[in-house]
C-alpha cells in the first residue's frame, strides 16, 4: 500500500479535515471515527481546529502505517488495512441476515454470533476460543446446534476471504439415549 502523509485543509464552511492518498485514490477525514479515535477538530473553536486537524493528520497516518484498518465511508468494503476474524464473522452474519431465511434462523444465526464474539479475547478466533465456547454446551443436542450454527457463519466467513479455519477438526458429540428418556419414548408410541 502506497500511503502518502495527510495534509490538512479548511473547506469554505470553516470546517477543517485531512486528505490523503491511497494508492492514487484520494480519501477525505473530517473526523477520526473511522479509525477508532474521537479525535474531530471541528469540535473546537474555529482558531483552534487546524492545531487539531495537524493532530489527527498524525493520529491517521501512524494507524495506517501501522496496518490498521480502515472501510469504506457507507459501506464495509476494506480500503487498507487487514480485517481481523471477528470482523469477517461480522461481516459473514451480515450477509446471512440479509438472506432469505426465516426469522427464527436468523434470531438463532444473531445468539451464536453476540454470545461467541462476547467470549473473544482478541479479533482473531482460534479452534481453542471455538472448543472454549461449545464446551459452555453440556448437552450433545445443545452443543451440536451451536456448533451447526457457529459453522455456517465460520464458513460464510470464509467465504468472503477469512483464511483460518477454526472449526477443522471438532466432530459433532454423540447423543446418548439413556434409559428414562427410551422408556419416555416407548411409552408415548404405545399409548397412541
């Protein structure tokens, strides 16, 4: 990635924001949200903001330097930067919502999704933070629909372009019926 140093500039409304370079392609910041940073220098008094705009110009250029990430303005289509596994897990549940799939996948998609990424460390995912998660999961039913659920997101997100594969390896859990539940069973189909 060619990135050249952001240079600060005041639009005729008085507001100040940086532009820059990416490869040839120019990009305008009038604030630092994109980048994770509160950093906005039209928040302070006209005679103050090309101070904080000077600022933000090397807020912006160390985290690009540095690999950080940075999308699109309106849509989360990667500019620079390498996108972490949560945020190709994000962008695969995304999609999947998107689909057209009942209202009750999608809700059961959305679970999996909130309650694995809140278990996370880090923004990549290991098979380790994968195993961590379904063990939360006693029963064999419970833990292979989790799973079945953590996988098509996992692949989705592959799909679009995460190269782990964290689910390599895990194999569904053997349900076992033990005798109270065959009795149960026995019974219901007798008693029709």
């Amino acid at each position: 990635m060619k990135l050249n140093y952001p240079k600060v500039h005041t639009d005729p409304n008085q507001k100040v924001f940086i532009s820059f370079l990416i490869n040839t392609k120019r990009f305008r910041l009038y604030n630092a949200k994109r980048i994770g940073s509160d950093t906005n220098p039209n928040s302070f008094p006209i005679n103050q903001r090309n101070d904080v705009g000077k600022l933000m110009a090397a807020e912006v250029y160390r985290y690009l330097s540095n690999g950080g990430l940075l999308s699109s303005y309106r849509t989360k289509e990667v500019i620079s930067g390498k996108m972490a596994d949560k945020d190709f897990l994000t962008k695969a549940l995304d999609a999947k919502l998107q689909g057209d799939y009942s209202d009750k996948y999608k809700s059961m998609l959305r679970f999996v999704y909130d309650s694995f990424t809140a278990k996370l460390t880090d923004g990549n995912i290991t098979s380790n933070d994968v195993k961590s998660y379904l063990n939360h999961y006693a029963l064999g039913v419970s833990y292979n629909t989790i799973k079945r659920h953590l996988s098509v997101l996992i692949n989705e997100a592959r799909n679009i372009g995460m190269n782990s594969n964290p689910m390599e390896g895990l194999k569904q859990r053997k349900l076992r019926l033990n005798y109270i539940n065959l009795t149960m069973i026995l019974d219901s189909y007798l008693t029709r």
